[in-house]
C-alpha cells in the first residue's frame, strides 16, 4: 500500500515536469490564495478543492493519453488525432467548469 502512495505522489511531482500540468498547478496556487483573500465560506473551499482536483485530474489523463498515443505512433493518424482531441476536450470542459465556479464566487464577494 505504501508503494502505491509513493508511486501517485512521484507522478504528482512529474506533472511539473509537463507544461501543461505545471501551468495547472500554478493556477491553482493562484485559486488557493485568491481563496484566502476572499476569506471563503466552507462551502466555496469545497467547490474551489474540487474544481482545483477535477482540472489538474483531466491535465494529467490528458497527458497521459497524449504519450500513450505517441508511444503508438509518432505519424499523424486521424483516430491518434480523434483520441487526441476527445481528452483535450475533458480538460477544457473541467477548465470551463472550474472558471464558471470561480466567477460565480467571485461575483458574491465583490457584488455582495
């Protein structure tokens, strides 16, 4: 079970070595003080924990199935590129979500 452990959190660390990952983590360090700024309710914490671990989730699947996709084959394939954009895709629809969620709190604090 340790080993386990030990495995996800060396893949968290990875993640820093992707741009795409580490630009995730950087914004969500921005979410997080921007959270203690605002002073958030539980509730708000709990939306902003979630949306932080659904984007940096979909990142990660994300690249994954990217060097999957390259490990198969390097040549432009339409179905590599279907594959390709289908997880592109889940990032920018968690993306959506998380800014919706950010602006919807955003705007209870500054307009409230």
């Amino acid at each position: 079970m340790k080993k386990k452990f030990s495995d996800a959190f060396r893949g968290l660390f990875r993640g820093m070595g992707h741009h795409a990952i580490l630009v995730q983590y950087i914004l969500a360090a921005c979410a997080l003080c921007a959270a203690f700024i605002l002073r958030l309710s539980a509730g708000e914490w709990l939306a902003v924990i979630i949306c932080i671990g659904l984007v940096i989730s979909a990142e990660i699947l994300n690249t994954c199935i990217e060097k999957l996709c390259d490990l198969y084959s390097t040549d432009y394939n339409t179905k590599i590129g279907e594959i390709k954009d289908l997880a592109a895709g889940a990032v920018l629809a968690a993306s959506v979500t998380a800014l919706t969620v950010a602006m919807v709190i955003l705007f209870s604090h500054i307009g409230g």
